[in-house]
C-alpha cells in the first residue's frame, strides 16, 4: 500500500518536473523575444571581459610568494563560474533565436511555393482556354471548302424559292444553306452541259475522220502538183523537193544515224536556225547493202597456222589477203553519212561528218573547221587549238575518242588479229562518247541487244550542240588571246578595262608553248600536279614577264574546257635571288590572287577572255610585289623600282601580306 503511494507520489513529482522544464523552455522562447540581441552581443562582451579580467587577477594572485590567498582566489573562481553560466544562458538563447528563424523561414518558403504552385495551376488552365479558344475559331466546316459565288451575285441569279431574302437575309445559317442549295442546282447544270460538250465532241472526231479520208485520197493529186512546181522552187529559193528527197534518203540510213538525223533536223527546225543538216554518200551502194550485218567468217586453226609459219609465197599472199579481208570487213563502215554544220555568229563553221561502222556498230567523226574571214588564227603557240584532233576532246569530261565505247570491240579485233582501234582512228574518224548518244546509241547493259532509242538522242541534242558552238567560240577566242600575247601585248577588253590601274609598267617579253615535261621537272610545280590541276593531255605556256632587273617566268596550264575550267598559273621570281611559292609566302599569295579569285574577272557574256585577264593581273600583282619590296630594301642602298602605284599600307596581318587587290572605285590598292 505505502509502495503503491510512493510511486503515485514520484509519478506526480516527475510530471511536476516535465511541466516545470517545459514551462522553462517555453519562458526562454519568450524571453528570446523580449531580449533584443544586440544587447545580447554587448552582455557576451561584457561577461568575456570579466572571465578574461578574472583569470588575471587569478594568475596574479598565484605568483605572488609569501602569501595565502587562497580564499581570494577561491572567490575569483567562483566569480568566473558564474559569468561562464551567463555564457550558456546566452547560447542557449542563440540558439532559440536561430530556430525561430529557421521556422519563419521554412513557413515563408512554404508559402510562396504554394502560391507559385497556384500560379503555375492558373497559367496551366489559362494555356488550355486560349488553346480551345483557338481551335473554335479555327475550325472550318466542309462547306467552307466550296468556293461559292458572292453574296450579292446569289441574291441577283438565284430564284426566290432559294434563296428566300426575307429569312435569309437575317440569318446567316439559313443564307449559307441556301447559297449551297444554289451551288448543287449550278453543278448540276454544268455536268449537263458536260454530257452536251461529249456529244459534240464525238461528232466532231467522225466529221475529222471523214476529212482525213478525203486528204489520204487528196495525195497522189499533190504529189501532181508539186512536179509542176518545181521551177518555181527553183526560181524562190524554196527547195521542197530537196528536202522530200532527204527525207527519202533518210530512210536508207542505218538506224543510230537515222535517228541523229531526224533529232538533229527537228532541232533545228525548233531551236536553231544556224545548224545545218544533210545526208552525203552513195544512195546505190546502200540500197544494195542487206539490212543485218554480213557476219564475219571466223579463222581457223589451219589458217592461224598458216598465217604464223607460211611454206610458200603463194600461201603468204592468201593469208595476206585474208587477213586484209578480215580487216575490210572489220573496218567497213555505211555507205551513207550524215553532214552537221554548225555556223557561228562570227562566220565561222564546224564540220562534222557521221559515220556508222557496221561491224563494229559505233559511230565516229570527222571533223573539220572553217574560220570565218574576221577571226585571228595566226598564233603559233596556238596553231593545233583548232585542229581535227584536239578541236573537241573533252566535250564532256573524260571524253577524248581516242577509245572506242563499245567494250565488245577491242576482244572482236584482237580475235582478227588487228590492232587496237586507236590506230585506225586517222581513218575511221573518232567515236566520241556524246556522238553515241546523238544516234541514241548507250553501251550499258551488255546483256540486251544494241538499239538506237530517240529519246537518248532527244536528251543529249540540245547540250550537245551548245557545248560544240560554245567550244568553238572559246577556242577562237583563246586563239586571238594568244596571238596577241606572243605579240608581248596583253589584249584586255573595254568592260574589263576599269578593273586595272591605268599604267602597268611590268611588261610582257615572251609568250611560247611549253610541255608537261619541262612542267613537272620544275619543283614549284609539283603540288599542281600531286593536286591534280594539270595532267598529261592539258595545254602548257611560258610567260616571261620583266620590270628593270627582276623577272617574272609563269608557267600557264590550260584545259581543254577552257574557260570552263580557268587555268592554272605558277609562278617564280627572279630577282636578286630565286623566289618562288616554296620559299616566299608573297608568291604564293600572288598565285592565290590570280588562281582563286578568278570570278571577280568573269562577266556573264564574255567569259572567254579569263585568260588575258588572268595575264593582266598577275602582272599588277608583280608591279606590287617589287614596289613592295623596294620599300622594305631602301635602307639597304639605293632604289631601284620606284613606287608607281598607290597603297595604304605595304603589309598587314602576322603574314605580312601585300596589298594585291586592286579597288577601281577609289584607284588604290588594299589588303584582301
């Protein structure tokens, strides 16, 4: 029983004890905001000031000898003691302090994230209405596809009964219901008028068909007629026989020249009245000539033999003959040929005669040029520019008809044991790639038999002949350059002329062909070569150019697509020493200027002249380069170029690079 007491009592007193620390942690939270804590920073000044002032006296006190002062120092202590609990009351109420303020804090955050959290809901549904909002007003009705006719026009045409303007007038739902009603009664009128047009138009096909009867039956009368016009054909300059004989004729022709003619003459009825086409040969000799080619007789093994080890020379002689049998044969090409003039604005004209080899069935060209009366060819450097053999190499990239297209070709000659066809290309002609194409003739798939289609033909003829035309300007054109150049004159025209300063005074010495040989032994040449800028079959100048003392030599290389390939200059100085791209960043920066930024010096009709004003401004650049590097040599003795061009400045940049471009509209020249 007493047990059971005692423990109430403690019970009691213990929950006594927890009210009472609860209610002392509760009064220090008061107390924190009652106390302001700058006065709380000055008491903790205050308090380490006397422990600090206390431990002195303290220390004083003790090494002092002779004396008991044990009690005064007991009493020091005690006075630290209690200024330590000030200090722990003071962090104690630190500490609440700051917990408040983490809590006020938190409480803040909370807060704004909820009202952010608000917001975001808000701007999310704000989103979506303007999104709904949106769709309503875009959205369309399958009517609003139909274009109708216009409000007013449906009120002036449409009957009463649909368009009924007292209800429909005041409601817009009611007037589109009835501008559609008057839509459908239109269509229906019109798929009736439809049926009508039909009608007539199958009436109209038999009245035609009648007449074409009535032409057909018309013909041998006009063929009548046309014999008995023949003088005055003659007499007008109108020659309709002739042209009905060609057409004739044409039907003799095998099929690939068949086709280039046909494509050729219709060309030129529709596009190009300059061209000329006919059809020269023995019109007999291909009547008589059966339709599929005469099969080749193989050789055999007693043949071969007596062709290696002949006994006799009677053996000989008919083994000779066979083999020039053989070759006949091989070789023999039809008797009927298609002539292609190609006149120019200049009075000059191309010649190109078409051949068809039967056996071999490929077609090769002979070409011919005749200048007219005012072009210049008299340039020796340039004197095979226009020959037969190198006139149209490269019509189109790769194509030099130095090999025959037909890849069965080269195993049917070796097997009749003739040469290659490159040596019989002096008397065949050459089988240029695109004069395939002008027969229709396309060597791809050699699994299905060779026939000539028109629509290759079609698709080549046009580019084609623009490309010879083209090719023929711009030879003409490089042989006049050239005559002028070996003349030491450098031929610029008027339209070119205010890209130039107006006194050049480096001057041309000598202009001469030159060969890929002494090309590629020049060691400043050979990153041309390793790049690919000049190749074997290209075209090679020297230029020497000069101003007092220094030199100039210029190795020009020219394609045969010039001027659609630009060509390409190396350079190298002699001047005091030997300069060239290798050693001297100014030459090469001279190359750059007049190998990379060509296109300042090619306007759209006259891209022909690209190589004289190449010539021209590599000769300003030199003038440049000395007037530069006299400059920079002044101090070293007297001057020997003087200074006749205007610059700002005479290098620039970490390069040191020298001012090449030239600026018309001010007459300076700068940095690029």
């Amino acid at each position: 029983m007493f047990e059971k007491i005692s423990r109430a009592e403690e019970n009691i007193s213990y929950q006594a004890l927890l009210e009472s620390k609860s209610g002392l942690f509760y009064a220090e939270e008061e107390e924190v905001d009652s106390h302001d804590p700058q006065n709380d920073l000055t008491t903790f000044g205050k308090t380490c000031e006397e422990i600090r002032t206390a431990m002195t006296e303290i220390r004083k006190l003790k090494e002092k000898k002779g004396k008991d002062n044990s009690e005064e120092i007991e009493e020091k202590k005690i006075n630290a003691t209690l200024q330590f609990v000030v200090l722990k009351k003071l962090n104690r109420l630190a500490h609440v302090r700051c917990k408040k303020v983490r809590d006020a804090t938190s409480e803040a955050k909370q807060r704004i994230d909820q009202y952010h959290l608000q917001l975001q809901n808000l701007l999310y549904e704000t989103m979506h209405l303007e999104k709904e909002i949106t769709r309503c007003l875009e959205f369309k009705s399958k009517d609003e596809e139909i274009e109708l006719v216009s409000t007013t026009e449906f009120y002036k045409e449409a009957p009463k009964d649909i368009s009924r303007p007292e209800v429909t007038q005041s409601d817009s739902h009611q007037r589109t219901l009835a501008r559609l009603d008057w839509e459908l009664e239109q269509r229906k009128g019109l798929d009736q008028k439809l049926k009508e047009a039909k009608d007539n138009k199958e009436k109209l096909e038999q009245e035609i068909k009648t007449k074409q009867e009535y032409l057909e039956n018309l013909q041998p009368k006009l063929n009548t007629i046309l014999q008995s016009t023949k003088p005055v054909q003659e007499y007008l300059g109108m020659p309709f026989d002739q042209i009905r004989e060609q057409h004739q004729t044409a039907c003799h022709l095998p099929h690939p020249l068949y086709v280039l003619y046909m494509q050729s003459s219709a060309y030129k009825q529709a596009c190009d009245k300059h061209l000329e086409v006919r059809i020269d040969g023995d019109l007999q000799a291909a009547k008589s000539i059966k339709s599929s080619v005469t099969e080749i007789d193989e050789d055999s093994d007693s043949d071969q033999e007596d062709q290696e080890k002949p006994s006799s020379k009677r053996r000989r002689k008919t083994s000779d003959s066979r083999v020039s049998d053989r070759k006949n044969r091989a070789l023999q090409r039809h008797p009927l040929s298609v002539v292609m003039e190609i006149k120019c604005r200049d009075g000059g004209c191309l010649h190109l005669t078409f051949h068809y080899q039967m056996s071999l069935e490929i077609i090769t060209v002979n070409t011919k040029f005749q200048s007219g009366p005012d072009n210049v060819t008299a340039s020796i450097s340039g004197g095979d520019l226009l020959s037969a053999e190198s006139v149209l190499n490269d019509i189109y990239p790769g194509d030099h008809g130095n090999t025959t297209p037909n890849p069965a070709n080269q195993y049917e000659l070796r097997r009749l044991g003739l040469r290659d066809f490159t040596y019989y290309i002096p008397e065949l002609g050459r089988p240029y790639l695109w004069a395939q194409w002008l027969g229709g003739l396309q060597f791809l798939d050699h699994d299905s038999p060779l026939k000539a289609q028109s629509s290759i033909s079609s698709a080549h003829m046009q580019q084609t002949v623009r490309l010879l035309r083209r090719r023929i300007r711009s030879r003409t054109s490089l042989l006049q350059q050239l005559a002028s150049l070996e003349r030491g004159s450098v031929q610029v025209i008027r339209e070119y002329l205010p890209l130039f300063p107006a006194k050049m005074v480096a001057h041309l010495v000598s202009w001469k062909r030159s060969t890929y040989e002494d090309f590629s032994v020049l060691p400043h040449s050979r990153p041309a070569i390793t790049a690919g800028l000049a190749g074997e079959s290209d075209l090679y100048f020297t230029a020497i150019v000069e101003r007092c003392s220094a030199k100039m030599t210029v190795q020009v290389v020219l394609t045969a697509n010039y001027p659609e390939v630009v060509p390409w200059f190396v350079v190298s100085v002699h001047w005091q020493t030997n300069r060239t791209a290798l050693n001297d960043s100014h030459i090469q920066a001279m190359e750059e200027e007049v190998n990379l930024h060509y296109h300042e010096l090619m306007k759209e009709k006259s891209h022909d002249q690209i190589l004289s004003n190449q010539m021209q401004r590599l000769m300003m650049c030199f003038d440049i380069y000395l007037e530069t590097e006299a400059q920079n040599m002044e101090s070293e003795g007297p001057m020997e170029i003087s200074k006749e061009k205007v610059f700002t400045r005479v290098t620039r940049g970490p390069n040191r690079t020298k001012p090449y471009m030239f600026s018309p509209e001010v007459g300076i020249f700068t940095h690029r």
